[in-house]
C-alpha cells in the first residue's frame, strides 16, 4: 500500500521529473502533502490525483502549489499525458523565469542605479534599495506617482509631467527627463528618468 512517507524517503535520493500525489494515502489526507512534498522536492511540478470532486479543493490545492488537480474517476490516460506534458514545461518555465528574475536583481545590484517602476493601472511606484538609499527614501512612505510628484521641485514638475504625458498619449516613444527631487532632508538631487 502506497504512503507518502516511502514518497518522501524516495525523494532523498532521486529527483523525479513529475509527481503524481494522491490525497487520500494513509499517511496524509488532504491538502498538507502538497507542501509536504513541495518541501521535500522544490521546483519538481506536482499533479494532484483524487476521488473528490470538489472545486475549491482543486483551488486551493493550485494555490498550494499543485500543477493540476485530477479527478481519478474522469482520469484517461491521453489527460494524464497532457497534464504531465504541460506540468512539466510549466515547471521548465517558472524555473527560466526564477534564473531570468535572479540575474537581473544581481544585474540591478552591481549598476549602482536606482530604479524604479510605475505600474501604472495600479498606481504603485516600485523603488529599488539603491533608488531609496539615494532619495533617502524611507521603506513606508507611500509607493504612488502622487507621492513622486510631491518630492520633484516645483520648477521641474511642470516638464516632468508634460514628458511623461507626451510618453504616455504614444507622442513621444521614448520618456527621458532629467528633474530634481527633494529628498527627506529637503536636499535637492538631480535624477535622470
């Protein structure tokens, strides 16, 4: 009889390229040997099997950090192969993504730039570490282009606006403008964006 512990022992000494975990083993009901595994296998994609049909479950079990949710009465072998297929490029993309975001933050931490990013819909303002160090940014002040806009001097905002306006109707395809901005002390420091 299967149980997730002779799992987890295999895990020690094999790396698979896909689990197939049932949650109704002996040993683990339900959604805690997701993690369970997840823990022992990081960044292996992981297909729930089960009896229930329940959709939330299914949910939540995605959010967990299952690949699929599969109902083992519906479960035809050509959906088993497809799920496994797509699991595994899923899990080969994330892995890309992961390596991709971990060169660029080595990328970002060697330039001596501060960076920032404007998600727009959201009206959320990313600053980077050396971005704060260098307005003297502190951790909790608001994260908004408002809040931006208040720190840039009065005399540069105006041309600030109207650069950013021009890039955003699509006048202009490339935004550049160079402006200064109050940092906490009051000191001027001019910033190129």
């Amino acid at each position: 009889e299967p149980h997730l512990h002779g799992g987890l022992d295999w895990l020690r000494d094999y790396t698979p390229d896909l689990v197939l975990l049932d949650l109704n083993l002996p040993d683990s009901r339900g959604l805690s040997g997701i993690q369970r595994m997840r823990d022992a296998a990081p960044g292996v994609p992981i297909i729930v099997l089960t009896n229930v049909e329940d959709e939330a479950t299914a949910l939540h079990a995605l959010r967990v950090g299952a690949e699929d949710y599969l109902h083992k009465r519906q479960l035809a072998p050509e959906l088993l192969v497809r799920a496994m297929r797509y699991a595994v490029e899923r899990a080969r993309v994330d892995e890309a993504l992961r390596e991709s975001e971990e060169r660029f933050a080595l990328a970002l931490s060697g330039a001596n730039d501060g960076i920032w990013d404007w998600d727009i819909r959201r009206n959320r303002v990313y600053f980077s570490a050396r971005c704060r160090a260098i307005l003297d940014l502190p951790d909790e002040e608001e994260s908004s282009m408002q809040a931006w806009f208040r720190r840039v001097h009065p005399d540069d905002l105006d041309a600030l606006k109207s650069a950013m306006d021009g890039h955003l109707q699509g006048l202009d395809s490339h935004f550049e403008n160079e402006h200064r901005v109050r940092r906490r002390d009051g000191e001027p420091v001019w910033v190129q964006s």
